[in-house]
C-alpha cells in the first residue's frame, strides 16, 4: 500500500510491525490507540483508516471507533475487518478463538 499512497501511520503494540519501519513514507508507532497520542503526531490529513482483526480485541469498541474517527478527514473512509464468528462455527475454526478476544461478531 506504501507505493500507492504519500503517508501511512501505522499503529500497532507488537514487535512485527518493526518490518515497516523503514520504509520512508511509513511513520510507525508501536503503542496501543491513544487519541491524545495520535492527534499530536499527525500532521497530514487522514482520508482512511483501516482497521484489520483490531475491534475484537478493545473492551470499549464504541469509544475508540469514536476517537479513530475523529481524525479522519470529514469524508474520509473507516474500513473495519473483523474474524466472522459465523464462519469460524460453521469451518469449525476454534482455532480463531483467542484469550485476547474481548467480542466476536458477524
């Protein structure tokens, strides 16, 4: 995606994301969401956010898709993926349950 876009933030608390690092038009910051946080170190408009596999894990989903929001642009686009919790009963996928998994949706 960094080829096709002039700047990515990237938010992400695991050690993974470090593969990105270095590439020049990614900024990325290795904390778990803060708005606070985040509101002062952007300094270009965000026209997207993505969220991959990340509201299953937040306690207060509402709240924080309220603050991830409140830095988009005013017709920016929030795109949300989330595991579907029909297809992992129906695959038998129990392997998609995770101890760190606060909802499940469909």
């Amino acid at each position: 995606m960094s080829q096709y876009v002039g700047h990515i933030y990237s938010i992400d608390p695991s050690p993974i994301s470090n593969c990105i690092k270095d590439i020049k038009n990614v900024e990325y910051v290795q904390t778990f969401f803060n708005y606070d946080l985040m509101a002062s170190k952007i300094n270009k408009p965000i026209k997207l956010i993505v969220c991959r596999h990340v509201i299953e894990h937040i306690d207060k989903p509402r709240e924080v898709l309220r603050d991830i929001v409140r830095l988009l642009e005013e017709d920016g686009i929030l795109y949300i993926e989330v595991p579907d919790m029909q297809e992992i009963i129906e695959h038998i996928r129990f392997c998609d349950i995770y101890h760190d998994h606060c909802g499940y949706y469909q």
